[in-house]
C-alpha cells in the first residue's frame, strides 16, 4: 500500500448551506455577501454554479453581482454561525472515517493523509459519508502530495474524484497558465510573465537563479518547485495556531476626512486587539488595509519596537499607519490586523504562500 494525499473540498459550500435551509431556492441563482442587499458595499462570499454561470464569483462586489444576475437570483446575507456549525459536522464525519488522518485548512476543505492501495475507494467512501451525515456534496482531489492533492481536487469539481501525480503532472498540467497553480496569484503571475514564463512547463524549465533574484533565496526555489508540482506530503493533524486576528470595514458611505478614518481605525485596531488578548498573546506587528474609491486596495505594516499587551500601543500604531493613507482620496474599506507572537511549543510548521499549513 502507499501514501496518499486526499484533498476534499465542499461544493459551493456557503452557497449550499443555504439551499439545505430553504430548499425551494434549489436550481436558483443563489448569491451570498454582506447583509444580502446588493445595493449596499460589500463583496459575494459565494455564488451557487447557477449563478457562475453568469459570471458571478467570490470577492465580485454585490453591485457589479447585480448586474450580472438573472432576474431570478436570490441574494442573502452572510450567516457565519451556520456554516461554522456545518463545517464543524463535515470535518468531524471525515475524522471518523477510518485509517485517515485529517487535516483542516478551512471552513469547507481538509486534507486526509492514508496509506492504501484504492485511494479513488476511499474517496468515494469520503463523499459518502459526508452526503449521509449532512446532505452536502464534496469533490475530492488525489495526489502524491498536497499540492498536487489539491490542484486535482478543481478537475473533480462537482461531486467528483480526480487523481494527479508526479506521473501524469505534465500531461495535465504542462500547457496550463501558471495562474492554475495553488499559491500562484494575479501579481506572481505577471511577474512570472514578464520573464517570458506563462505556462507551467515553462515554470519548471525556468532557470531557478533567475527565479531567485526574482522572488529571493526562499520563495524563488518555491515557485520554480511548485512548476513541477513538488510539494509537501505530510498530513499533520496538528490543529492550526492562529497566526493574527483582523477587523475590517466596508462603509456605506465613502471616509472623506482625516478625522473619519482616525475614528474608524482606532475602532478597528481596538476590535483586532481584543481579539489578540482573549487568546493571552501580546501583538508584535500591526498590518493596515485601505481601499480607496473606486476599488484599489494597498496594503501595509510594521513591526513593534517590543511585543505588547497594550490595547493603546496596537490602536496608536494603527493610527501612526493611518497617517500613510492618502488625505486626497476618498476611503471606501479599511483594515486592521493584529499579528501575534507565537506560543511557547506553537505551530512552526514551513509556509508558503499558499493557505495554511503545507
């Protein structure tokens, strides 16, 4: 028998939370964000396939989503409370199944670490189980690695199983834009581009020195492995530490004044604080997000000179950040996150750029 790597992950999951508490919308275009009004600022957390179909995706603003949709689409408002406690029921039905070690890395997706000769059986069992302990579909990917276990999982996509591997990598993957690759985004996707790299064949047959000055000593070697689908293979069950906590806000109204967005930093940076003390650790470095009108976010931080438990010390950094922002633009999201010192014997588990731990 060998080891496999199962990646699993939820179809639609938010959006079909949704349908199992109101089965009439079963078929409709169903578009989940913000307070569900898609004349206010926010963004969609998840759209049903019927409403892909037209266009619609995570992260689209709900305006640019209304738009797009049909004038049967369904739009709701964001219930945190009820997918946590679906999650918490997929996750725990997969921990049950047996002879896996399961690890989570989100609400609706988990990696399962298993040594067997029939990883497609054991996926299916997987599927199985979850359908019958909650009614919900998965998709389950197959690799010789996480990475590979988890790019896998987008050619299973709905309700089905896929397997990639070292042997055919190549064959599936070789001609796919680098943007396909987990942990590759917009930005490292042009910067790749700009040296002629495009494809993933060509990401692995890139010269890793030229990777290296690009993207430095660690990330460059990770880029170019990541072209030929090298990745860690070990599932840790060890649960996740959590690294920050974060606040933000989209406002209805645009922030026109210094005042306005002092106020409301000062508000954020005070909510990812008391967030950072419930779990005992002192903050060691402040991160600010701002959106500016129309849609162009930046993102920035520092370091403390010294950790702190002081809720002052985290408000007055944000602050000190907040003085960077613009005072000709107008302000349509800010964010504040609070990154926390580790604990003694945490998690120090290698990352990457890609989600959790790898």
């Amino acid at each position: 028998m060998a080891d496999w790597v199962l990646h699993v992950d939820m179809d639609q999951f938010i959006a079909a939370v949704e349908v199992l508490r109101r089965p009439e919308l079963a078929g409709l275009p169903v578009i989940v964000g913000g307070r569900g009004d898609p004349t206010e600022r926010a963004v969609v957390s998840t759209a049903s396939y019927e409403a892909r179909a037209f266009g619609i995706g995570s992260g689209m603003p709900l305006k640019i989503a209304a738009r797009k949709a049909p004038d049967d689409a369904v739009f709701l408002p964001v219930d945190h409370e009820a997918y946590e406690a679906a999650s918490t029921e997929v996750m725990s039905t997969l921990r049950a199944l047996p002879g896996v070690v399961l690890e989570v890395i989100g609400w609706d997706e988990c990696f399962l670490g298993v040594e067997t000769d029939d990883p497609e059986g054991v996926a299916r069992s997987a599927q199985a189980a979850v359908l019958e302990a909650t009614a919900l579909h998965c998709s389950v990917g197959i690799g010789d690695n996480k990475v590979r276990a988890k790019i896998a999982t987008e050619f299973g996509k709905p309700r089905g199983v896929f397997r990639l591997t070292r042997e055919n990598w190549f064959e599936v993957m070789g001609d796919k834009s680098t943007r396909d690759l987990w942990g590759v985004g917009p930005k490292v996707q042009k910067r790749l581009a700009a040296h002629g790299i495009r494809t993933v064949r060509e990401l692995a047959d890139a010269d890793e020195d030229l990777l290296v000055s690009e993207f430095g000593p660690r990330m460059g070697v990770w880029y170019h492995g990541l072209g030929s689908g090298f990745g860690p293979a070990v599932v840790d069950p060890t649960p996740w530490v959590a690294r920050s906590h974060s606040r933000e806000t989209t406002y209805q109204q645009n922030l026109t004044t210094p005042a306005e967005i002092q106020a409301a930093l000062a508000e954020l940076a005070g909510h990812a604080f008391d967030d950072c003390a419930a779990e005992g650790r002192p903050v060691v470095r402040v991160h600010l997000k701002v959106r500016y009108a129309p849609f162009e976010t930046k993102t920035f931080g520092r370091k403390l000179e010294a950790p702190t438990t002081e809720r002052d010390d985290v408000i007055a950094e944000a602050l000190a950040l907040g003085e960077t922002i613009d005072p000709q633009r107008e302000v349509r999201l800010l964010g504040v996150r609070a990154e926390m010192a580790m604990p003694d014997g945490g998690d120090s588990a290698e990352r990457t750029p890609v989600r959790g731990r790898i």
